[in-house]
C-alpha cells in the first residue's frame, strides 16, 4: 500500500520535470492559431507553420521555422499596429524568445528562454502599471468606477458586492445608447448619469490600486536582477505565485484568454532552468482559461 | 538549514545567460516607449499599439462614437453609420488621423442615399421605443427597393470622431458619462476639396 503511494508520488514528481521548451513550442503555436489577430493577406503562411509545427516535432525546436514565424508575425502587425491589442504584440516578442533560445542547445537554451521570459514578463506589467500610474482617468478611480457600472462582468461585482441593483448595469448601458446615438435625434444629449452607489465608489478605488500594486509588484520581481538576489528560490517562488494570482484574478473578471496564454507561455517559459510544479500549475491554468471562455460564451 | 544547502537550494543558474536573451525585451521597450510617445500626441487609444495601456482608461476605441452628418439638398442630417460600413468605422476608431478620417467621409460621400421617413424622431422617448435606436437611421444607403426619385448624392459628409469621458460625482457613487471631440472634417462634393479641419478646442 505505502508503495503503490510511494510509487504514485513518484510518477507525480516527474510532473516537475515536464519539457518546458517543447511545451512552449507547442503553446506558442497554438496561440497563434486560436488567437492571433493575423492580417488575412500572409495569414495562410502563418497558418501553415503554426500547424506544422504541432504536426512535426522536429519543427518545434528549429531556429528557422522560428525565425519565419516570428518575421511573418511581425510583418502581420505592423500592417496595422494601431489596431492591435496589447498581447497580439506579445505573441511575437513570443516567437523571438524561442527563435533566440533555439539557436542554443541544453542549459543555454534554457537560460536564454527562462531570462527572455522572466524579462518580458517584468516590462510588460512595468509599462502596464506605468500607463495606469500616469492617466488621470485612472488614478482618480474613474476607470474602474466607469467599468464597474457598465462592464459586463465587473458590473456583476458592483451587483453582489457594492448593493448595486442588478437592473442599474441595463439602464447604464440604455443611457449610454442615448449618449451615443441621441446625434440621431432632434434632441441630442450632451451627457449622461451612470447610477451608482458609495460603495461602488469604495469597490472601484480598491480594485484600482490592487491592480497596480500586484502589476508592480510582478514587474519589480520578475526584473529584480540575479546578481542582486533574483535568483534565490524564495524570489523565484514569489514570482510565479504572484502571476498565477493576477491570472487567476484577473481572468474571471475580464477573460482576456489570449493574453492569460500568452502570459501561460511566460510563465512556464520562466521555469525552464529547474524543476519545478510551477510546470504543471501553467498548464492547469491553460484549461482554466479555456474553460472560463466556454463558460462566458 | 545550512548555508550550503540553502546555496544549493539557489538558483542554478549563475552562469551568466547569453546577452542575447534580452533582444526580446528590448524591443517592446522600444514599442512601447514609441505608442507611448504617440498616444500622447495623436489620437491614438492607449489600448492599442504595444503600450500596455488597456485597463487605463475609458477611452477604449470599443467605446469611441463615429457620427456622420450629411448634407443633402442644403440641410445637414444625421446619420447612423450604414451596416456596410461597419468595419471601416471601426478601423477608424483607434488612431483617427486627419487623412483616414477624410478617407472614410469621401466614401461615404460617393454612396447614393435615401430618406425612408418624412420625419425624424422628436424627442429621447421615441427613440427609445424604437428597437434598434442607434440604427434606425432615416437616411439610408440606396438600396434595389428604393424609388429612384428619393435617391441622392449629398453635397457634403461631415465625420466626427468621439471619446468617452466620465466623472465620478464626490458623492452617491453616481458619474457623469459625456462625449468629448477628437476630429471633425467635412468633405465637399462640388468641387473635391476636403473642408477639413481638426478640432483644435479638444485636443
């Protein structure tokens, strides 16, 4: 009996151990099939590596079908860059990372890919806190108050949490109509009233400043260097912990699925120097994205 | 734990990583450092184009107002942007320049229109009875039904581009949503020449 546990233990810990360049690869390429936003006009040649890639693993580690990916990638958003969400950029800082790493073999490989990631996952949520630090629509807790009368998500959290009725989130929503199509009318409205409470107002000052402080506090321990301590295993440990937790957070409220992927693919990207449950733990979190997605569907 | 152990419980890594790694993060600092610089000085959302500024503001392109006024036989009305046009309004809504703006008004300017009613919705409370308010435009694109003699060509589209802009009030947890105007241009049917101009109150 205490062996069959033992044993079962056993073949748990080799979860640790799980290829985390392969399993980047494979991620990478299916992240740009199902969410990549690729012009139509080179999609089909994107589309055709993406699936060779799955297809062949000898493909999945080639420095050159990574480096036609990420140059295909690139060229696609520059077509139109002002269109582009944040993470379709992103996807292909993705695809340099591995074609970078894949020009290395063993430990290097691993530690050109874990520091690729560790790195941008630290400027993303520094430029992503330093945005929200230095709009005024933010810093005054006008944005979050804005979302939580009117989002369709966060306004269920102004509903349970904030005594906010349910019907008040559809009469925003009709009075915001008015706002936008009353040029149609011979009565055009300047503006609006969005109802609320106070403690909607509480709950919208509380959202803004944890979302900063957990973006600050990933990008300050994801860029704290290694010749300062950003190696030891308890900053390594707060790292992911603490993106696993804005995921999770996150991604409830505003299921963005393809940049909690693309932010699954950094993660497990970071662990590849050292075994770790982390591993593991980023692939869960890749079924919890797409079973949140179904969920709000 | 020992000293030892505890190094050895460390990161393996020390070896240094080939400075390579970093190629990666230097470039979004790069793009990011440039969205940054223009979504201060265009009209370009925060939202988009590599800044990481989603979730800073309520001026999301999703939420930005492209209104079209028409002017036909001398009277300018409003109009809901035709179905057809749908995706070049939204194209518009990120980064509204002067000259895509200008683009959009001049192909709207080519299509043939027709007035479906006699008379516009008076006040907010028609307009709300009505299913669809924000499509029920009473100029519509020339359609295979329409009377030919209800068809027109207008003289002039003008195009206005708006970003949301909301207030908490100090008290009650009420706020106040308004609209606030990025670009105007007006494009000119007789003689081909955009009387555009950029609002300068705004921005």
């Amino acid at each position: 009996m205490i062996d069959a546990i033992r044993r079962r233990i056993s073949s748990l810990e080799r979860l640790r151990e799980l290829p985390v360049e392969a399993l980047c690869a494979m991620l990478t390429f299916l992240l740009v099939l199902l969410w990549a936003n690729i012009t139509w006009v080179i999609a089909f040649p994107i589309y055709v590596v993406a699936v060779a890639g799955i297809l062949f693993p000898k493909l999945r580690t080639g420095p050159r079908v990574w480096c036609v990916l990420t140059a295909l990638m690139a060229l696609s958003l520059a077509w139109d860059w002002h269109h582009q969400d944040n993470h379709q950029f992103v996807y292909v800082y993705i695809c340099l990372a591995l074609f970078l790493a894949f020009h290395f073999e063993g430990k290097q490989r691993s530690r050109v890919l874990a520091d690729g990631c560790r790195l941008l996952v630290g400027a993303m949520m520094a430029f992503a806190a330093g945005w929200k630090l230095m709009t005024a629509d933010y810093s005054t807790g006008a944005f979050f108050h804005h979302e939580l009368l009117v989002h369709e998500s966060l306004s269920d959290l102004a509903v349970i949490f904030g005594g906010l009725s349910p019907e008040v989130p559809v009469e925003n929503a009709a009075n915001i109509e008015l706002l936008t199509a009353g040029y149609l009318t011979a009565e055009p409205v300047e503006s609006v009233v969005l109802e609320g409470t106070g403690e909607v107002a509480v709950i919208a000052a509380v959202v803004t400043w944890w979302t900063v402080l957990i973006e600050a506090l990933i990008a300050a321990l994801f860029l704290w260097p290694r010749r300062l301590g950003g190696g030891h295993r308890y900053v390594f440990y707060a790292r992911h912990v603490a993106l696993i937790a804005f995921m999770l957070m996150t991604y409830v409220f505003a299921p963005v699925i393809g940049f909690g992927w693309a932010l699954v693919v950094l993660g497990l990207g970071c662990c590849a120097v050292r075994p770790t449950w982390f591993r593991p733990a980023y692939l869960v979190i890749v079924v919890l994205l797409l079973a949140l997605r179904f969920i709000t569907w | 734990m020992s000293p030892e152990g505890e190094q050895q419980e460390e990161d393996d890594d020390s070896e240094s990583t080939p400075p390579i790694a970093a190629v990666p993060v230097l470039v979004l600092v790069l793009v990011a450092c440039v969205q940054i610089v223009v979504a201060h000085n265009t009209a370009l959302t925060p939202w988009k184009g590599g800044g990481f500024g989603m979730f800073s503001t309520v001026d999301a392109d999703t939420r930005r107002v492209v209104q079209v006024y028409l002017t036909v036989d001398g009277r300018e009305v409003p109009v809901a942007v035709p179905d057809e046009f749908d995706v070049q309004a939204a194209s518009l809504r990120p980064m509204p320049t002067e000259r895509r703006t200008e683009r959009f008004a001049r192909r709207l300017l080519e299509q043939r229109w027709v007035e479906l009613r006699e008379h516009r919705p008076e006040s907010l409370e028609e307009i709300e009875d009505l299913a669809e308010p924000a499509v029920d435009a009473h100029w519509v694109l020339e359609g295979p039904l329409h009377d030919a003699q209800a068809v027109r060509t207008p003289q002039a589209v003008r195009v206005e581009v708006w970003r949301p802009k909301f207030t908490p009030r100090d008290e009650g947890g009420d706020g106040v949503l308004e609209l606030d105007r990025l670009q105007s241009v007006t494009v000119a049917a007789d003689h081909f020449e955009d009387a555009s101009e950029e609002s300068g109150e705004d921005r």
